[in-house]
C-alpha cells in the first residue's frame, strides 16, 4: 500500500526482548533522519517497556500516530484547522460516521470510553470534546461507575 501511494517505507524490528534504552535510541536514529518523515511506534509494547515513556520520545513533527503530548496539544489548538488529527480519533469518528452512531449535533452527544487504555483514550476524548462531545472515561474493571454512566451514553467505545 505505501509504494502505491509513493512513500518510503521503513521497517525497523527490535526484538521482544529490547531493552528500553536500545528502544530509546533507536527512536533517537529515527528523529535524527532527514530521510524519515514520521514515526509509527507500535503499541502494546512488551510489558517491561514504558510505553508512555517512549510515544513521548518521537519528535511532534514525526509522529503519525499523534499519541505524544506536544502532538495532542497541536491538534486541539488547531481545532478543524488541524493538519493531522491523531489516527486512532479519526478511525472512530469515520467509524462512527460510516455506520451513522454519531449524531449530527455532536455537541448533544455523551461519549462513553469504557475501558480504553489512557494512551489512547486521552487522544479520543479530546478529539471528540472538540467536536463538542461530552466524554467519560471509566476503567473496564470499574463495574459501578460503568453502569451509572451507559444508560446516559449515546456511544460506548471500548
């Protein structure tokens, strides 16, 4: 698919068993290249790893998936004007427009994210908060507040 669209691809493939500061610098190779363009650190990450640690470490303007905190800053202060919005906010809201689970007056809708982890639950909840969404994030495991809040959700993700 990449050569169809004419891009470059590179695929860098660490072992399982990579230590974080082998991680760390092969993030640093990355950012350092004129050659590279964006950055795609694929998630989940063996357990020993911080994850959170390492989205943080790929450069704003490399970060495809737009999980780092500079790249979510950006693309809530560009509102509609962003350029890029983060890809797994965009993967839902064309999901949710496709299959039309999104009201047309979003600013009317409750966006419930159930048991998302916080790495990719803090991009969906600030895209669809800009699109005028009222959103609650509860834990998978948290069985009371999940009851409590789905009668009131116009959309549950999870």
């Amino acid at each position: 698919a990449a050569r169809a669209c004419d891009i470059v691809l590179r695929l860098v493939v660490l072992a399982e068993t990579a230590t974080e500061c082998e991680v760390r610098a092969t993030i640093d190779e990355l950012n350092a290249d004129a050659s590279v363009s964006g950055v795609v650190l694929q998630l989940p990450l063996p357990a020993h790893l911080d994850a959170m640690g390492l989205v943080e470490l790929v450069d704003v303007s490399k970060d495809v998936d737009g999980l780092c905190e500079a790249s979510i800053t950006q693309f809530c202060a560009a509102g509609e004007a962003a350029a890029v919005t983060p890809c797994i906010a965009l993967a839902a809201e064309q999901l949710l427009s496709e299959t039309k689970r999104l009201p047309r007056r979003a600013e009317m809708t409750h966006v419930l994210l159930l048991g998302v982890p916080a790495l990719l639950a803090w991009p969906l909840e600030l895209a669809f908060e800009a699109k005028g969404c009222a959103v609650s994030i509860v834990a998978g495991d948290d069985v009371q507040t999940a009851r409590a809040e789905m009668p009131h959700a116009h959309v549950l993700l999870g």
